[in-house]
C-alpha cells in the first residue's frame, strides 16, 4: 500500500512539472513574438532603430536566459528521477543482501546449536565400553501403541536387533527393525517395550513403556524404592547396555511412574551403541 501510494505521488509530481514546463514553453514564444513585433515596428523609423537594436538585444538575451534556465531546471529533474531509480536499484541490492545475511547467520545459528547437541551425545557415549554409531531421528510415528523412531542408519553401518538407543539424556529405545541405511526404534513410549531395570538404590524391576507415562510392571521390593530416584538399564538384559540412564521414579501408588530424561519431540541426534 505504501509503495503504491509513492508511485503514485512521484507520477503525479512529473505531471506537475510537465505542465509547469508547457506554460513556459508558451510564454517563451509569446516573448519572442513581441520581441519580433516590437523590431519590425521599431524598424521602419531610422531614429529608433538603434533603440530597436537595443530592445532587441535585451529581449534576445532574455528569451536565451530563460531557455539556459528552464534546460537546467529540466536537465534537473531528470538527474534527480534518475538518482531516484539509482538509489531504488541500489536499496533493492541492498535488501537482498540484507535476507542473504539473515540467512546465513540462521543457518550458523543451526549448525552451532546441531554441533553443541553433538558434543552432548559424543560425551554421554564415551562413558560406555561399547561400540557407537551416531545418526539422526529422522521421524517419529504414533499409532495406539506407542511412538516408533526411524533413524538412517542399518545394517551398513553396523546396526543390530535389540541394540540400545540412546541421546545424550540417556537410554530412548531399542532397535528392532534394520533395513540397509535406516532402522526403527521402539520408543521408551511404546507399550510393547519392556526391559530390566535397577533403581539407584539397587532394586531390580520390569519396566514397562506406555504413551502417557512408562511404570515400572514389576518390581521385587517396592517398599524399597522412593520416589525421585533414579532408574538405570540392568545388566540382565542380554542385548542391552546396561547402567544408562532411563529417568526418575515420578510417583508411587498403584504403579510406579517413571519420569524419563529425555523428550523425545525434542530429539535430532541419537547414538546406537552394541555390546562389544
């Protein structure tokens, strides 16, 4: 709206001075007319054709004075239309340049945040005896069991059923299903998941996944376990890494809720480690 509002001020200031430039132009040749008037008249008598001369003269220098004036007033207007257009190419490179470097500083800003999360994860994973492949969580999909993960990475990279999946929160699933460059991942999530697990205070349970909140289905001495302590993967599981990190015991009563570290919305790199 405002640009459309400038054309149409600048267009109607050209019609201004188009019309202001006919009026001189007409009073110009009205000027020159009298001059030649004026000379014949003079002319015929000997005695005024010196002062013919004279008025002439005057009338000439007059009438160039006013076209050397009006040539540099228009000559004026087109430099200053000209600039105009200069300096509208000018602004619109500049505004290019302006996105482009908007751009780049949000992509620098996205490769510094993807790199910081990376060293998280290369951090998390070196405190484990294990074998890792780092990749991305491609998707997350929900049906009424849970949330399965696809990651691009399978069996070229090493990927195995039953291998531990972990950010650098701790433990998010495990693989079972490997194709040759991408693999799926049940999710902490999902209510078919199920593996041993230990609490902080060294007691031994199932835990089970679920899409509102994992519980722990079994446990031998609940009695023991107190709530805000931490739940860690157990060595009794035969394809699982054990001592990572799942969460915290949320709340006791019926089931033992379990809080887990990560949210998996949140998730872009992911680490899968083996057993050696």
């Amino acid at each position: 709206m405002i640009l459309f509002e400038n054309r149409t001020k600048r267009s109607s200031n050209v019609n201004f001075y188009r019309k202001v430039l006919l009026v001189c132009k007409k009073f110009l040749i009205v000027l020159i007319l009298v001059a030649l008037l004026v000379n014949y008249l003079l002319s015929k008598n000997a005695s005024s054709r010196s002062l013919s001369i004279d008025i002439s003269g005057t009338l000439h220098k007059a009438v160039n004075s006013s076209f050397d004036y009006f040539g540099n007033f228009w000559s004026n207007i087109i430099g200053y239309f000209g600039d105009v257009k200069t300096l509208k190419l000018e602004n619109q490179k500049l505004s290019q340049k302006v996105l482009q470097l908007t751009q780049e500083i949000n992509d620098l800003s996205v490769i510094q945040d993807q790199n910081q999360e990376l060293r998280k994860l290369l951090n998390f994973i070196s405190g484990y005896k294990a074998q890792s492949i780092t990749a991305q969580l491609i998707s997350i999909t929900t049906n009424p069991e849970g949330q399965y993960g696809l990651i691009n990475c399978g069996k070229k990279h090493s990927v195995s059923l039953g291998d531990t999946v972990v950010c650098d929160q701790g433990f998010i699933g495990k693989i079972i299903q490997v194709g040759d460059y991408y693999s799926k991942v049940l999710l902490i999530t999902n209510s078919k998941l199920r593996i041993p697990v230990r609490s902080s205070s060294g007691q031994k349970g199932i835990l089970k996944g679920d899409p509102d909140q994992p519980y722990i289905s079994y446990i031998a001495r609940p009695d023991k376990v107190n709530t805000d302590e931490l739940l860690f993967t157990s060595l009794d599981s035969a394809n699982l890494i054990a001592d990572i990190p799942i969460g915290r015991i949320a709340h006791m009563s019926n089931k033992v809720l379990v809080k887990p570290n990560t949210k998996l919305e949140d998730l872009r790199f992911i680490s899968v480690l083996k057993k050696p």
